[in-house]
C-alpha cells in the first residue's frame, strides 16, 4: 500500500517534507517502508521577496494611472468644448 500523503514541517528558515513512497512486508510481523524527504531551505524569503516586490509596483501603477488619466483627458478636449455657431470673416474680406 503506498500513501499520498505529505508531511509538512514549515519554519521560517526551511520548509520539510515527508512521503511514504512505497510499503511493502520483508516476513510476516516485519515490513520495509520507503520513505522520500525534501528539505528546502529559506523558502519564506521567496515570499518576502514577492510582497516587496508588490509593494513597490503599487506606488509606481498609481502614479503611472494619474498621467495616463491627464492625457487621456487633454487629448480629447477640444471634442468638448462649445463651438461657435457662426463663424464670421476678418473685416478686410468682408470690405471686398
């Protein structure tokens, strides 16, 4: 019978894991039982590392937003704004 089951041993400076890979009887009352261990060290700085990574791209993205939103808002402007209705000619094209 083999089990699928992991152990998980987390701490700030190693995470470990253990699995039962294979199980099997050497004589009745007797069994062997493989087990596979994985020891991986200063995992948590992995996440340290993303948070501050976020932390400093929110700033920059709100930032970046404010100025996009501006030109956004200037490029368009003029689709806004009242248009005369007439239009009348300088006074030296309407003399002739």
């Amino acid at each position: 019978m083999v089990s699928h089951q992991v152990y998980l041993d987390t701490n700030a400076f190693r995470d470990v894991f253990v699995t039962v890979t294979g199980f099997s009887t050497l004589i009745p009352g007797s069994y062997q039982v493989n087990i596979h261990t994985k020891i991986i060290p200063l995992v948590s700085f992995v996440w340290i590392g993303v948070f501050l990574m976020v932390s400093a791209m929110l700033p920059i993205f709100g930032m970046e937003t404010q100025s996009l939103l501006k030109a956004l808002r200037g490029k368009d402007k003029h689709l806004y704004e009242d248009e005369p209705e007439s239009v009348e000619p300088p006074p030296e094209i309407q003399d002739n």
